[in-house]
C-alpha cells in the first residue's frame, strides 16, 4: 500500500500516521508539506519575498523532522514533497499525479463558524478520489467499527478493507441503523400493533445484514465481536455509539465524486467526521 501522509509540523498530524501503522501491515509513505499563503491577498507576491524564503525554510523543516520520526517508528519513506499555495490544492493535485491508496492527515476540529466553512481534512476527504483517514488524536488503536447499510458501498468498502487492511487481534464491531418513520401524517390513524410489526421487521432485516456482513470477517478468519442494531438518524447514532463504546476507529463509505454535492450538504459520513470522537477512515469505492 502507498500512502500520502500530509502535514503541518502539529502534534496531531503525526498522531495520525502513528495510528494508521497500527492497523496496516506493509505500507509506504509519502511525505507532503504545503507552504500554504493562499490567504494572502492577489496583489502580495511572496515567491521571491523574505517571507517565502521563511515558509519554505519552515517547510524543509518539518519535512526533515517528519522523516527522522517516521524512521524511528520503522516507516517505509519514499519521498518528501514540498508545494507552495493552497494546501487542500497541493494535496489533491499530488493524488491526481500519483498512484496512492490513501490520504493520511490529522483533524485540528473546527468550532461554530470554521466548522461550517470546513477544515482542510474534511475538504481532502470530499474531494479526493481515494479512501482518506482522518485521526483525532491518540488513540488505543485497538476497537474499530464497521458502519454498514444494505447499499453495495458498504460491501466494497468491507471488501477493501479486509484486503488492505489488518484487523487480526482488533475488536471488530458491526453495527447498522435503521431509521424510524415518521408516523405523523397517519395520526389518529395509526394501529400501534401495525408500528411494532414494522419496527420487528426492520430488526429481522438488520440482524439478517449484520449477519452477512460477520460472515465475511469470519471468512478471513477474524471474530467479530459486537454486533447492533440501532435505530434514529443514521449519523447521529453512529457517532453516539462510537463515543459510548469508545471505538478507536470509524470506517464508512462515501459516494463517487457525481455525489459529491450530496457528501458535502449533509452525508453521514460528512457529520460523523465533523463529530466524532474516534479516528474515521472514509472509504471511497
């Protein structure tokens, strides 16, 4: 596997590649850092400028260190890459020219208006054409669970992740949701042994999914350890009972780029990298 591993020099980037060498066997790395002036104004030219010679100097930094520590944590170090201008640009035109598997990067987290105006790891992660991991912090890189749904996604992404991935001695946790509907146009109408026959049908379904889904962990010969069935809004419960079960890692699907608006406005991918706890690794088919 051949990944790119972007940083800024933060504690929480190499938080990030430390906690992806937990869960994949043989990998390679490529080392990015973007000399980011792209919030300058038009009119200021810094390429030739004393303050450009300060970003890349800083730059070169931060790349020497980066290699020095991935070494020490016996990485596989293909190249440095330095690039000035936007980083979520530099990160993206070094994927469309390289033949990766994975964009690694640390997520600082946004608050009220930043949050909304997106962070560069959310901006990689909805526009990149491959599979992105998103770290928040340190982590026991040990319980990971599958948010899975009854699309064919969901069977690509497990799919790839059984085969790039390794899960041996990890707490594997399987869980899918199901959403109530809403009820409120058949007020007064409503037979509530009629709702309670929907909502066991629904569990008989999920577990039949949940089912099929262990059998292919169980074919690789990995043990499933938790299997549930939630009901609600998808997002919400899955970021719920990742930060209740104290999982270490979210893997879930996201759509091709013509579903890029989508991802963006309001995918439950999107929400649970905005919210959650854990490390979240998106998974592009």
């Amino acid at each position: 596997m051949k990944v790119l591993f972007c940083t800024d020099g933060s504690k929480i980037s190499y938080h990030s590649i430390q906690n992806f060498s937990h869960w994949v066997k043989d990998f390679s790395v490529d080392i990015i850092c973007a000399v980011d002036w792209s919030f300058l104004p038009d009119s200021v030219s810094v390429e030739d400028s004393e303050f450009g010679a300060q970003c890349a100097n800083s730059a070169n930094a931060i790349l020497a260190y980066s290699e020095n520590y991935l070494k020490e944590q016996g990485i596989n170090i293909n190249r440095t890459i330095k690039m000035c201008g936007s980083t979520v640009d530099a990160i993206l035109d070094t994927c469309d020219k390289e033949d990766y598997n994975c964009i690694i990067l640390g997520s600082h987290g946004k608050h009220g208006i930043q949050k909304w105006l997106g962070s560069v790891s959310q901006e990689v992660a909805s526009a990149a054409n491959i599979s992105t991991y998103i770290s928040k912090g340190v982590n026991e890189r040990q319980k990971v669970l599958f948010a899975v749904d009854s699309t064919d996604i969901s069977l690509t992404v497990v799919e790839k992740c059984l085969n790039e991935f390794d899960f041996e001695s990890k707490e594997i946790v399987l869980a899918t949701v199901y959403e109530i509907p809403d009820y409120l146009f058949l007020e007064g109408n409503i037979d509530s042994n009629w709702v309670l026959e929907v909502n066991r049908k629904q569990e008989v379904a999920a577990m039949f999914l949940l089912n099929k889904f262990e059998k292919m962990f169980n074919d690789k010969g990995l043990t499933v350890k938790t299997k549930s069935i939630l009901s609600g809004n998808p997002a919400n419960e899955i970021i719920k009972y990742s930060d209740r079960q104290n999982v270490d890692l979210v893997i879930c699907g996201i759509h091709n780029r013509k579903y890029l608006s989508k991802f963006l406005l309001s995918s439950v991918s999107k929400r649970v990298l905005e919210s959650s706890k854990s490390d979240v690794l998106l998974v592009r088919p």
